[in-house]
C-alpha cells in the first residue's frame, strides 16, 4: 500500500495550538451559524483532512475582483502518487477542465484548482507547465497530463474580460497552501456572489464514526456563487425571505437561479472511485438544504477524493492494496458530507467581506446586509 505521510489529525496527533487559536479566534470573532448535529474538526475545515493543504491568489484592483485558489491532496508529487477521486455534475452549466478523465479513470494527479470562467485557460496552462518541470517525461515517454480546474463566472463584480488571471497566479496560490487557510473573498472567492449578497470560497469538517472506536474526517470547500435571495435557507430557517422583508435591495420578481457553485469533498476515509462519486453525489443534500434546485443556469459540480492511499504512476510499483471502507458502514460519511457541505456554504457568506468592483457594482457582505441574524435565527418562526 502507498500512503500518503499523515499529519495533524483528529484521530492521532494533535493540531498545532497556532492553528487551533486561528480557529477559535475567528468562530468568536464571526459567530458562525452553526450547522448540524456532528462534531467538526479541530479547524472545522477541509485542511482537517490529514495532508490537505489550500493556498489563494486574489487580486483586488479596481474593476478587476478574482483570483485562483488551490487546493492540494497531499504535499508530494500528485502526477507521480495519484489520489482516488470523482465527481458528480448535478447540473452542467460550466465549463470545468478536466472531469473527463476524472470519470474515466478514478484519480487526481494535479491539485485541484478554482478560479474565475475565463482564467481556466491559463490556470490549466500552469499546471501542465508545472507538472512538466517535475516529471520532465510527461508527453514524451510517459502521457500526458490531466489539469483539473473548475470554475464559476464572478462577472457580475470581476471585469471577466480583462482576463486578469495570469499563470504566475496559479503558481503563488500553490506556494502559499497551508492547512490553516483564509475563506470569504479570497482566492477564486474574490468576486463571486450569492444569494444577491458576496459569496466566496468556505469549508468546513465533521467527523463520521463508521466503526465503534473509527472515526474518518470529511472536509468541504465551496466556491459559492449561486442562489436566488427569496430561497436563501440558513439552518432550516427561511434566511432570503426576512432578509428581502427587512431591505431594500432585493432581486428582481421572478429572478431564476443562476451562478455556478464547485463543490470539493475530502475525506481519510477508506473509500475507492465508485464510492467517492456516490459520496459526491451526497454534497447536493448540502446544496440544497440552503436553498438551492441547482437551477438551468447554475454550474453545480461536485469532487471529491481520499487521502487514505495513492496510486502510483509507475506500474512497476504495482497498485496498492488497500481494505476499503464496507458499503454498509458509508451513511456516516453521507451525513457528513451533507453537514460539511451545508456548513461550508454558510462560512463562505459570514466569512465574506462586503466588494466593490465593476461599474460600481457592490455585493454586500452577510453580516453588513443583516447584522440582526442573531436574533432572526433564535426565532422559533419568521
């Protein structure tokens, strides 16, 4: 078997007390709505997952609000040692590099990227460069490489056109990936929107017991820019309506769903191809539960991969032999990824901070647009 060097988990060593401050000074500073019954991580984020690390570049200039974020399955060579992955398209509005390959073969063997619609292009051109000069071979005497980047269109605030996104920032998002990240409107987060309000890039973790005694860690990050104001649901409560009743800067009647929103689940877990798409499919439970009916045009995709084991590029390695997590015992990890999902989701609005961009367009911050959420949300009925 190949695995991955495991660090900082919640089943075995303890996370460092810098990353653990991190956390907890920014839950009391933002008072996050809290989502779920399960316990999450000790960061309560995707880096709980042991060897997951996610880095940004954002640019913040004028009209030009976007970036690149980066998330990385372990800190080695993911062309050389592969991940199993897969992924779920709940509805295809997007234009993602990459899933092909993904469906058709069960692994990952490049980070993962975020960014903006038009900024694929030169994202998949830095990660084929920067696999090349690691494995010079790749294209000659070995295949080539599949870059995997997904996307969601921040135009709204982001001058798109500009095409801003350079390969140089594909390459600063990686060098700064770290276990203890920034989430709201950074990164790829930078100018996205939701629910008629900024959205951005969050994550969250819940820990699934599958065995007495066993317990894996499932970690979601989100790039969230999608939603209708009028569905917007936060811990079951009816969140966009209060909201709309109580501002003046509502959406339009009859405003469809649109945006995009990337989806990327992480777990310890056991679990090989087949079952990692069925857990993919476990981050639209998440989806909707905010509101969402993943709707004509809105970009909803769903990734998800395990840390517990590699697949090795040279055959002479050989495949691993790896015990899989039983069929029966995969519900926790459901639960989880759904909560993880959901929570995720909610960090990425209270995480966001209020942006100006293009054409004076101004997406405001949750907290800024209803600094009362407290108090709606201890309500017992709207």
């Amino acid at each position: 078997m190949h695995a991955p060097r495991r660090s900082g988990s919640p089943r075995g060593g303890p996370f460092t007390s810098k990353a653990v401050a991190t956390r907890t000074n920014a839950m009391e500073q933002l008072d996050l709505p809290r989502i779920g019954m399960l316990p999450a991580g000790e960061l309560d984020s995707i880096g709980d997952v042991p060897g997951v690390t996610v880095g940004h570049f954002t640019l913040a200039q004028g009209a030009r609000q976007t970036g690149v974020t980066v998330v990385r399955p372990h800190e080695g060579d993911p062309f050389r040692n592969k991940v199993p992955a897969a992924a779920t398209v709940l509805n295809g509005f997007g234009k993602s590099c990459g899933l092909i390959q993904v469906e058709e073969l069960g692994v990952l063997e490049t980070p993962i990227a975020l960014t903006n619609t038009f900024a694929v292009g030169a994202v998949a051109n830095a990660q084929i460069r920067q696999a090349i000069g690691a494995n010079p071979q790749i294209g000659r005497a070995w295949p080539t490489v599949n870059p995997l980047v997904f996307e969601c269109n921040d135009g709204y605030l982001n001058d798109i056109q500009a095409q801003a996104v350079a390969e140089a920032h594909y390459e600063q998002a990686w060098r700064s990936a770290a276990s203890v990240f920034e989430q709201g409107s950074v990164g790829a987060g930078r100018g996205m929107s939701s629910f008629g309000l900024k959205g951005g890039v969050g994550s969250a973790s819940r820990l699934a017991q599958a065995y007495p005694g066993q317990r894996y860690t499932v970690g979601a990050l989100v790039l969230s820019n999608f939603g209708r104001r009028a569905s917007m649901t936060i811990a079951g409560r009816p969140f966009g309506r209060r909201l709309a009743a109580a501002s003046h800067d509502g959406e339009p009647a009859g405003q469809p769903e649109q945006g995009s929103i990337i989806l990327v689940l992480a777990t310890d877990a056991p679990l090989d191809s087949r079952q990692l798409r069925r857990l993919s499919l476990r981050a639209g439970a998440g989806l909707a539960r905010t509101g969402s009916v993943f709707g004509h045009g809105s970009g909803d995709i769903a990734l998800a991969f395990s840390t517990a084991y590699t697949i090795p590029h040279l055959a002479e390695r050989g495949m691993p032999v790896q015990a899989m997590l039983h069929e029966t015992r995969i519900d926790a990890l459901f639960e989880a990824a759904a909560e993880a999902v959901e929570q995720a989701i909610v960090a990425a609005l209270w995480r966001a901070e209020t942006v100006a961009g293009r054409d004076g367009h101004v997406r405001r911050a949750i907290r800024e647009a209803a600094p009362q959420w407290r108090q709606w949300l201890a309500e017992t009925a709207f």
